[in-house]
C-alpha cells in the first residue's frame, strides 16, 4: 500500500482571505507573534501497490479532482506502508 | 521566523463523508486502486521568534481556533527558517 499526502494551497499571487481572517482572529486572541497564515485542504490517500505508476495517478487525480489548477498548487509525499 | 504547517483530519472514530464522496468520485473516474481517500485542514504559519514558547502556542491555536477538539485531531511540524 502507498501511502499519500496532498497539500493543496493557494498560488503566493492568489489573495487568501480566509487565512487572513485567521490571523486576525489569532492576533485579537493575544498571539501578536503569528506574522502570517495560509488555509489549504490536506489529504490522505491510501493506494493500492496495483496501481501502474502511483505518481502519475496522484497527479491526474490532484489535476482533475482536489486542485483548481488556475488559483491552487499542490504538492504531495508517497510513503510505501 | 518559525515555520509551522498545521494538519487537521478527523478522528479516526468520526464518519468522513467527504472523504468517502472523493474516493467515490477517484474510483468512477478509473482510479479503483485508490483505496480510502481522508480529507482535512491545511495551515501555514509564520511565527516570530520573540514568541515565548512556541509549542505552546501553536497548540493553543489549534486548541482554541483551528480543531473542533471533540471531532478532530491535529498535528504540527515546527522548523525554523
């Protein structure tokens, strides 16, 4: 079984208002040292070792299905469990 | 600076729905060898180093503002850049 890890995140050109809010709302609660904050979406993926090439798959999938390639990039780890 | 990534995912225990629909949708799409798909939160943070005990804060912030304790477990990695 493979093992993956998707982090999808806003492009750095794409505003992110939700993590700015969060920040915000971090400040007001007393944390002045948090400088910034970024909200993504995170996955976990458990893939059979059947599967011909686990990295082409994971890219296909975050292309078509968990990313919104215009405004998100993503990045991925593949472990072998 | 500090640089912390923050992940949220449902406890093992709480049904993931939107995990389930994901993985419905990767397997329709031809992708059978995806087993399980788990869906979470995401958060980038940028933390100054004049921050007292930074462990501490991050877990609070996680504590009081980014998991639904009762549903959702969190983890954390801390580096310094």
């Amino acid at each position: 079984m493979y093992q993956v890890e998707i982090f999808v995140t806003y492009k750095e050109s794409i505003l992110d208002p939700q993590g700015e809010a969060i920040q915000e709302a971090v400040n007001q609660m007393g944390y002045r040292e948090v400088e910034s904050v970024r909200q993504g979406k995170y996955f976990e993926l458990e893939i059979s070792k059947d599967v011909a090439d686990v990295q082409a798959t994971v890219e296909a999938i975050c292309d078509k299905l968990l990313a919104n390639v215009t405004m998100e990039a993503y990045r991925y780890t593949i472990k072998e469990a």
